[in-house]
C-alpha cells in the first residue's frame, strides 16, 4: 500500500455476548431446559458499548481496511472456573473470588483435583510475580460453542456487512483455549504455558497490526482483556516494528467499559496510555 495512502484497521477485543448486558429480548431460550440464556459475565453499559461500535462501524465502513475480532475461548473446566476449585472445608467456590498463593499454601483454597497442586502453585507464583493480575475465579463464561461466545448481533451484522462491501473477511483470533493460564491479552497468555506454543507471544498478529497506519481498539472489558491486549501492543510492537510508535493508536473509550469494581483500573489504564501517546476518542467524534 501507498504511504501516501493511510491504512485504517480495527481491532474487536472480544465483543461476546457473554460480556453484555444484554436485554432479556436478546436473550435466547434454552431447548433443554425451556429457561432463558442470560450472560455469564455481563460488563455494566457493554450492550450500549457495541451498539455505538456497530454504529461507528457501519459510518466508517469505506475507509477500514482490515478487522480483526478476538474472542474469549474456554472450557468449563478452567483454572479460572469455579469448578476447578473448592474451599477448604470441601465447599464450592464462588465466582468472582481472588485467589493468593499463600491462601492456597494455608489450606483456604484448593483445587479439586489434587495431584494439580504443585502446578497450579507454580503458575500463581509467577503471575503474581508479575504484579498486572492475580488469579481470580469467574463465573463460567465464553464456552467453545456456546451462544454466550458469540459475538453481539449488532456488532456481528456491522462486520457481516463490512466483509461484503469490502470484499474481505474478518480475521478471528482464539485466545483462552488453554484451561492452565488466564489469557486476558490477545498477544501472550498471562503466563505462557511452555508445551503450548499458542499461549506465547503472538508474533503474526503483531506483525499484522504494525502494518496498520492507524489502529483504532474497542471492545470488553476495558480493565481485563482490553487493557492487556494494548498494554502489550505497546510493548511489545516498538521492538518488532521499529519506526512504531504508540500515536498509531486509538482507543475508542465510548465502546468499552470495565467490570464492575475494576473502575480504578480502568482509569490507571487510560491514563498510562495517554501519557504514552495514544488518542483516546469518543466513536461520534472521531473521523476516519
């Protein structure tokens, strides 16, 4: 492409609808059970969010050339799933529980399966060692086939049409497949797993997202998967693509939003990024 011609793309961070807080009319029925599906993790204003991203979407379509869209991929059992763990007196766990170390060492927690101790200490060791995250047990969310790791039908129609249009698919990145390490960012897993190449370094998605003249980021949620994912595009790009620069960057702070209690570090997030050159811009106002 032309340097005289600026390449727009955007970056989804895992628009699922297991992270909105969905209307009971979006909400499907289950066959089995006759009950309405609701979201596993619903993050306070993301309906609202993707409903402005599809909007911005739709108004920008002409002028994005390439979308990627990440997605949160689990399995039940997970070593962030509730079903991994017990309390200590052998009573289930509870969903948005943080979990230390040294709880586990004390007897305050464990996991059900105890020949996993050692490992899962060693893996708790190093990601608090790392001081971005501690594990923390989530309701049951974004299950490999499930409707919850669907994307949102607005945001889902949006890039449907967009690929038309543009003659182009959306690349789909996988990111949590591995039960033994959280996988926030879509770039590296919390703690890369060493006999899983895919919790590593993403190499060919940053190589990817260097081409891009402009890199406009939205998506949920803005304290976990959001954050992580640009804080390690800032990291790590400058080394793989020199001449990049964090000013490539957009985030779109009117289509995320953080977990309920995670304000704090939303706001440090955003900030951190402004200061180290990142626009940060409504979706209305922004002109591509």
């Amino acid at each position: 492409m032309s340097r005289n011609t600026q390449s727009t793309q955007l970056l989804l961070i895992d628009p699922q609808n297991d992270f909105c807080d969905l209307p009971d009319d979006w909400c499907p029925t289950d066959p089995r059970s006759g009950q309405r599906i609701t979201s596993a993790l619903p993050v306070k204003g993301a309906h609202a969010d993707m409903q402005r991203l599809a909007q911005f979407i739709r108004k920008s379509e002409p002028r994005i050339d390439r979308i990627t869209v990440t997605l949160d991929s689990h399995q039940r059992y997970d070593v962030a799933h509730p079903s991994f763990w017990r309390k200590g007196d052998g009573s289930d766990m509870q969903p948005f529980t943080p979990l230390l170390a040294k709880e586990v060492r004390a007897g305050a927690y464990a996991p059900r399966d105890p020949r996993t101790l050692e490992r899962v200490l060693q893996y708790m060791d190093t990601l608090e060692s790392q001081g971005r995250y501690v594990l923390m047990v989530w309701p049951v969310h974004c299950v490999i086939g499930s409707w919850g790791h669907g994307v949102h039908a607005d945001v889902l129609a949006a890039c449907d049409d967009w690929q038309v249009s543009r003659r182009s698919a959306v690349r789909n990145v996988f990111k949590g497949m591995n039960p033994w390490t959280e996988h926030y960012s879509a770039i590296r897993a919390e703690v890369p797993d060493r006999d899983d190449p895919e919790t590593d370094v993403n190499d060919r998605l940053l190589h990817e997202l260097a081409t891009a003249d402009r890199l406009i980021v939205a998506g949920e949620a803005s304290s976990h998967c959001v954050r992580a994912t640009v804080e390690d595009i800032v990291n790590h790009l400058p080394d793989l693509s020199p001449g990049w620069t964090p000013s490539r960057l957009v985030l779109l702070v009117d289509c995320m939003s953080p977990v309920v209690g995670f304000e704090r570090e939303q706001a440090a997030f955003l900030e951190s990024m402004h200061t180290r050159g990142v626009l940060l811009a409504q979706s209305s106002e922004l002109a591509l």
